[in-house]
C-alpha cells in the first residue's frame, strides 16, 4: 500500500473542496493544473499507460479497492466517507474511487507528431468521441485552438473513455503555431473537397510513390482539423490546410455529426497506413 494513508470525514476539509470544485468545474484544472478521474475504468487505463496518481481516493465503504494498483501506486491514500463521495462526484450513480493527477504544463505542439486538431468544438460528448478514435486509430497528438471545450473536464474525460491518457493534449493553441506544421493538413467538409473514397483508391494505387503536390497520396499522414459543431471551421485554418476532404453521403443527409466524420477520417488515414 502507499506509504502515506488519510481519512477524510469532513466536507470542509480543503482536499474535499478541491475533488468537489474539480468535479463539478468543467475548466477547474487549468487553474489547479490537477485533474480529478472518476471510477475504476478510467483509474485503470490512467494506470496502464503509466500515470501515476498524486492522490488515490476511495471509499470507506469499499476499501478492498486500496488493493488496486493504480492506488497502490499513488504517492498518496485518501479514504473518505461514503456521503463525502456521492457529494463530490459528479455522476448519477457516484464511483467508489478516483485519483487525482497532475497534467504537464506549457505542453508545445510536436510538428511532425500525427495529429488531430479541434476548432472552437463545444459538445463534451463529441470532443470525447474524437479523442477515442484518434487513440484508436494511431495518432498521438491532440491540438486545441483557444475556445475549443475544456478536454480535461469530467464529461470529455468520460467520453474518452482513457483515450486522453494515450494522447499528447495541446490546449488553448493558437492558430500561428500551426504554421510550422510538418504534416499536411486536412479540413472536412460537407460541400467542398474531394471524396474520401476516391482519396482511399487513389492512394492505393499510388503506394510506394509520393508527391509533395498530390494530397490523395498523402492520406495516411492528414493531420485533420475539425471544427465547431455550426460554424465549421474558421476561414484562417481554411487557408492552411493543404487539402480538402469530403464524406459521400448517398441518403443525402446534409451533414454528419463531427464525432461520426473523424472516426471515417481517422479509420480511412490508418487504413492507409497499414494497407
């Protein structure tokens, strides 16, 4: 077991306040710079990929998961009473256990990293889905511009589903630090660019050859940007991008849900990679 062991039966104790405002706070941790991961999914994949916790907190009502290597691990446990736990998290049906980590600060974007890049997205659920595929899918790198939803708050981490603990997590980017950017960039789009499909059968046929003018046989290294669930993406990135993808859509729905998009473009670039 951890070293140091602290039971907490006050709701006024300050770590109590802190898990409380971490988990009910979406923005919290860039102001702590400590993230709080709730229940034994995402405390085990934080494990997994070697993360270890400052603090592991669980209930005293289930302290048979003290036995957990993720809280064995931490450099700190916390038991806390039950009622302290329902009122801290911020789920339906409260977990027995979370850690508390501490995230890199000032992270700079890796230019030649395979990379997925999020403009103003706002919808927890979607970001979290993307953040999944792209874990999924092989890339290693997540870059988001400034307005873009908070990636490190409880509903984007759940949505994840541990994606984010395989992921480098750039937040609050600007777009002057895309510039220097090694891979092409991909912008989606509904209307404008060529077919996924058609870059799919382009890009096999061109294997073994390469064409810093031809983006179809570029797929399998797209950075692609995705963008705000009604806006799109902004006319500056527009600029940037070296290519323009689109999605066939023979039931004629005008437009795909932004998670559903980035897992057919990220499948289609790591299918291209392998293939």
């Amino acid at each position: 077991m951890t070293s140091k062991t602290e039971v907490i039966t006050s709701r006024d104790n300050p770590l109590v306040k802190e898990l409380r405002k971490l988990a009910q706070d979406g923005a919290a941790y860039r102001k702590t710079g400590r993230v709080w991961i709730e229940g034994e999914h995402l405390c085990d994949a934080a494990q997994a990929r070697g993360r270890q916790a400052d603090i592991a907190v669980i209930s005293d009502q289930k302290q048979h998961l003290a036995r957990m290597e993720c809280a064995q691990s931490a450099a700190k446990l916390v038991v806390i009473a039950e009622a302290l736990m329902r009122e801290i998290s911020g789920l339906e049906s409260p977990a027995a256990m979370g850690l508390v980590l501490s995230l890199p600060q000032d992270m700079p974007i890796e230019a030649t990293a395979r990379s997925v890049i999020l403009d103003r997205l706002q919808d927890p659920g979607n970001a979290g889905s993307i953040l999944r595929s792209a874990a999924a899918f092989g890339y290693k790198q997540i870059i988001a511009l400034k307005s873009t939803v908070a990636l490190w708050s409880p509903k984007v981490l759940r949505a994840g589903m541990g994606a984010h603990f395989s992921l480098r997590i750039v937040e609050a980017a600007s777009i002057d630090q895309l510039k220097d950017f090694k891979l092409p960039l991909a912008v989606t789009s509904s209307h404008r660019g060529e077919f996924l499909h058609e870059l799919q059968a382009q890009a096999s046929l061109s294997k073994g050859e390469h064409s810093a003018q031809d983006a179809s046989r570029q797929l399998a290294d797209f950075a692609y940007i995705f963008g705000h669930e009604g806006q799109g993406v902004i006319d500056e990135l527009e600029a940037l991008a070296q290519a323009h993808v689109r999605i066939a859509q023979p039931g004629g729905q005008e437009s795909l849900n932004v998670a559903a998009a980035a897992a057919i473009c990220l499948h289609a670039s790591a299918a291209a990679r392998v293939s």
